[in-house]
C-alpha cells in the first residue's frame, strides 16, 4: 500500500509544525530549539536511522523485519519532527524549499545524460 494511502486531509506539514510548536511550547522547551539545537538533534537522529542498516546487503534494507522496521519507522519520524522543527525556527517552508530543490535538480541532472547513472553533479558536465 502507498503512503498516498494513508494520508488525510488533516495531514500536512503544517498542521504537524503547529503539533509540534506546541507541544515545546507546553513543555517551556522553545528556550532548547534553536536552529544550531536542532540540527544538532537531526544529525544525532539520522545517525541512529543509518546504524539499523550499516551492516545489512542491499536486499535486506528493502526486507526489514517486523521489528526492525518499527524501529525505523520511529527514527524517520525522530528526523522529520528535528527537520520540521528547525525550519519552523528559521521560518522555512519546507515544501516550497524541496520544490526549488527538485527544480534545481532537473537542470543539474538532465535525463538525458544522467538515466540509469549514480554520481554527482559534477560528473555529468
């Protein structure tokens, strides 16, 4: 089943930056979530997604079982609460940002030169 799927109306990233702002607000944790804080937390967290797959084959990060899974399904979401965080404390729109990004992509990545490829940027001039 696809994420698609599963989404309301209710879900969006805004509606999770204003669950969020508020649950630091009620918990006098806004004085702890600066920018330099939460990015800090954000790295922390990624590093932790990263350990649940540093030693697996590629067929097995796509086969997770049951309970691995579940752990990394809480550390995605850890990510997207420090991410959604930050770029509410630097007034950011994330979706906005991520469509310039993909934008910025479509030049730097033509299909053309780059289907079926990996490497950087760079590789493809």
């Amino acid at each position: 089943m696809s994420l698609m799927n599963h989404l309301t109306d209710t879900d969006s990233l805004e509606q999770l930056r204003r669950q969020l702002a508020g649950f630091a607000e009620e918990r006098d944790w806004q004085q702890f979530h600066s920018p330099k804080n939460l990015s800090m937390a954000l790295i922390a967290e990624a590093a932790e997604l990263v350990e649940h797959f540093q030693w697996l084959s590629e067929a097995q990060s796509h086969n997770l079982d049951e309970t691995k899974h579940a752990q990394v399904r809480l550390e995605l979401a850890d990510i997207l609460i420090y991410l959604v965080r930050t770029a509410d404390q630097l007034n950011i729109d994330l979706i906005r940002a991520a469509n310039d990004k993909i934008a910025i992509n479509r030049k730097r990545y033509p299909v053309e030169k780059v289907k079926g490829k990996a490497g950087r940027a760079e590789d493809f001039r």
